[in-house]
C-alpha cells in the first residue's frame, strides 16, 4: 500500500485546484 504517495498525490491535487481556483 503506498498511502505517502496516495496521500501526497491527493493533496497536491487538492491544492493545485484551490489555487487554479
């Protein structure tokens, strides 16, 4: 299970569409 990268991938995510935002 990677959830470093899971968690990772998900907060850049989260963050590259609130600052897109």
């Amino acid at each position: 299970r990677q959830l470093g990268i899971s968690r990772s991938t998900l907060y850049r995510r989260l963050g590259a569409g609130r600052l897109r935002d």
